[in-house]
C-alpha cells in the first residue's frame, strides 16, 4: 500500500504557499454539495461579494477561476486578447516575463519595458511606453514576488484610459497584505490566488473584471454547442480559443447558472472562508499587520549582519529580500533550516537564484511566533554553518513588537 497522506510538520516561511489559516482547512473539508443546491448557489454569490470587498471595488463580473493563480491571468488574457493584439508589459521581475509568456500563448504582440530587477517603475517610464506602443492591454504585477518589489499604481488606471488600453494587474502576492484599490485606482481587470496574504490554498484565482471588459469578453459569447437552446445567435466577436478559460462562458455560468465547469467545491469553500477572514479583521488591519511582521523581521535580519535586497521605498509588506551571506552556501542553509527546524524559505529566479532568500511575512504566518521562530533558527543555522553573527535578531524583533504594544 502507499503511504497515506501525513506530512511532516512545516514552518511555510518562503514567498507561498504558506500554511493556510486552520479555519480555511475546516471551510475545506466541509461535505460537497451539488452545483446548483440552492444553498451552494448562495455561497457563490456570498463569495462574490465578499471578494468584491476585498478587491475595493463593485464590479459585477468578480469571479472564481478554477485552478491556481495564473488560472486567472491565463483566461484574462485569452478572453480579452485576440491574436495581433498589442499588450504592453512592463517587466520588474519573474512573475513581469509569466505575463508575457501568457499573453504571446494568446498570439499577442507582445512588447515590454525593462526594469532593472530591485526596482519599480516611474510614471514617465509607463507613460512613455503607452504613447510608443498604443498597446489595447497594459499588464503589469502589482508584486512580482521574485524581487520583492511593490509597483505603485495610484496613477496606473487613469494613465492607460487617457492612451486608450485596458489595465490588467496580477495582484497574486498582494492582495490581503498590501492596499489593492481596484475602482479608485481604474484597474481593468485584476486576477489573485489564496496562498499568499489570504492564508489560504493554491487551486482557485478571485478574478474582478470592470463592466466595459465584461461587455467586451461577453460579445465573444459562443456557447458550447451541446447547451445552445433552439434559435441561439453567438455574440459577434471572435470566439474565445480556451473553453475551461473562457469568461464568456464562465460569467454566464456565475450569474445566470448556465452549466459550463463543474464548481471545485472544496477550492470556493476555501476562498469564501479567506475572505471572510480577511473582512472580518479589515483590510486596513490586516494591511497594518503584514506592515508590522515584516518589519519586525527586517529588524532582526539586520541585526544578524544580513543586508536586505531591493529599493527599500517600494518592498512589498509581506515578503523580504536578503542577499545571502558570502560566507555560507545559500542552499545549505536553506536545506539545513528544513530538515532540522522544519521551517521553509525561498531563494529566488533567474539573476537572484542562489544570490537572494525570501521570506515571507503572510496571512496565517504574518504573527509574532513564526516570525521569531523564523529568526532563532535562522540565526542557529548561520551559526551552525559557521557565521560569526553580531546577534540571533531576537532582542530587536522584540523590542519593536514591544514598542508596538506600549
Ligand atoms: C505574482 C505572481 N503571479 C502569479 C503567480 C503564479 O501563481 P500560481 O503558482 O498559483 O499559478 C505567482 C506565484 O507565486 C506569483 O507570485
């Protein structure tokens, strides 16, 4: 027989997953119910609104894709875009290059701006690269977790209408933890996962859509010929190449009930109870808590000697940097804090694989415990490994959560 399904216990202390919220595992292994029970039928649209809430905004397409974050960026892109179609990303990052990996899959013409990793961009840059491409979409990440950066974006919505584009934002690793005003910021379209600040599981992307994208994804409507009723008439506009990714169909299956996917029952339970969470501590909360945990951390990595990565006015709240230390083997340490502290961490992609860690400071683990535990055997690790370290971060960590306290 295979083992049954026990896993060790785990620290998730890397930029996600992270241990989910024990209330999102309880939501998780509440009994199925059939897509169209009257009370999951009411759940859907609970879920609706509270994601509506926590995406700041009253768009009526806010939906749930199934499958994990680029779920949602994949059936965006393949809905709105049609082959030749200009889509303009400005790249800070790993998570910058998936965007347009997704978008020339659509047979976009794609076209970027660089951005050296360890920054963000300025106003001029984007508006520059607006009035030189006239691109239909615009698509950035808000956070691309492979730095660590957090792109503004105030401005951003605005700035794309008045040069005619659309403003897609994949706001995965910020949502819950960073602020994320999807109407007074005019942002298009913004897709997210569970796993990072709504301390949930990877499987279902929260996606919210404006009214003038819906309109245009809805003119695409070829429903499958096996539910057209007698007489239907397809929408004018070229079908959409993806039917599990198709947002014609899936809002019609949200709000009118038309049968397309069978709901991932476990995955929507999941992703109402995150919301829940999260609108019950409100977001401002929960925006001053990731702030406070990494802080807290970032205080006691440095008083390790360790040397933080990236422009400091522009770090996401919820996950660090830190330049691994010249005198120890990163992926040592790495391995070392796994096996014996049962505490996980990342190193990063492309030019800062091996040369960064990444901690993260989010939902369930944005809390004084982990982040602590996380400094002890970090420093316990370095010093195992041989690094003379001025301090073990604890005493510093401490006094700014104490300070915090008085
Ligand atoms: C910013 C960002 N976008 C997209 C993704 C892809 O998410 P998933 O692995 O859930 O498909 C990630 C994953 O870490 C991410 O950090």
């Amino acid at each position: 027989m295979p083992f049954s399904i026990n896993p060790p216990p785990r620290l998730l202390m890397g930029p996600g997953p992270i241990n989910a919220d024990p209330r999102v595992l309880r939501a998780m292994s509440a009994p199925m119910l059939g897509q169209y029970d009257p009370v999951f039928r009411r759940m859907m649209r609970e879920t609706q609104e509270l994601y509506r809430q926590v995406f700041q905004t009253e768009n009526e397409s806010t939906v749930l894709v199934d499958g994990t974050a680029r779920a949602g960026i994949e059936a965006i892109f393949v809905s709105v875009l049609c082959p030749g179609d200009v889509v303009l990303v400005p790249v800070f990052g790993r998570f910058g290059q998936l965007l347009c990996e997704i978008a020339s899959r659509c047979g976009a013409d794609v076209r970027t701006l660089q951005a050296e990793w360890g920054t963000v961009f300025d106003r001029e840059t984007i508006e520059a690269g607006l009035r030189e491409h006239r691109p239909k979409l615009l698509a950035i990440c808000q956070g691309d977790t492979s730095t660590t950066m957090c792109q503004p974006l105030e401005w951003l919505g605005a700035l794309c209408h008045s040069y005619g584009a659309l403003c897609y934002v994949d706001a995965t690793a910020t949502v819950g933890g960073n602020q994320l005003a999807v109407a007074d910021w005019q942002l298009d379209a913004v897709s997210v996962g569970l796993q990072k600040c709504l301390g949930g599981a990877a499987g279902i992307s929260p996606i919210t859509l404006s009214d003038s994208v819906a309109e245009l994804i809805k003119s695409r409507m070829h429903l499958e010929a096996g539910i057209q009723p007698v007489g239907y008439v397809p929408g004018s506009g070229p079908r959409i190449a993806s039917n599990y990714f198709d947002l014609a169909m899936i809002l019609g299956y949200w709000g009118q009930g038309v049968n397309h996917h069978t709901e991932a029952t476990s995955m929507l339970y999941a992703a109402h109870e995150c919301a829940r969470i999260l609108v019950e501590e409100g977001l401002p909360a929960a925006q001053e808590r990731h702030r406070l945990h990494s802080r807290a951390l970032r205080i006691g990595l440095e008083s390790m000697g360790l040397r933080l990565y990236g422009d400091p006015t522009h770090r996401m709240q919820n996950i660090t940097g830190i330049y691994v230390p010249t005198e120890v083997d990163g992926e040592k340490v790495r391995s070392t804090l796994l096996a014996e502290f049962g505490i996980e961490i990342g190193t990063s992609f492309g030019p800062l694989a091996g040369v960064i860690w990444r901690i993260g400071t989010m939902g369930y683990n944005a809390q004084r415990i982990p982040v602590l535990q996380t400094l002890a055997c970090l420093s316990a690790t370095l010093r195992l490994l041989g690094m003379k370290l001025p301090s073990d971060g604890i005493p510093e960590a401490l006094h700014e959560y104490q300070s915090q306290d008085s």
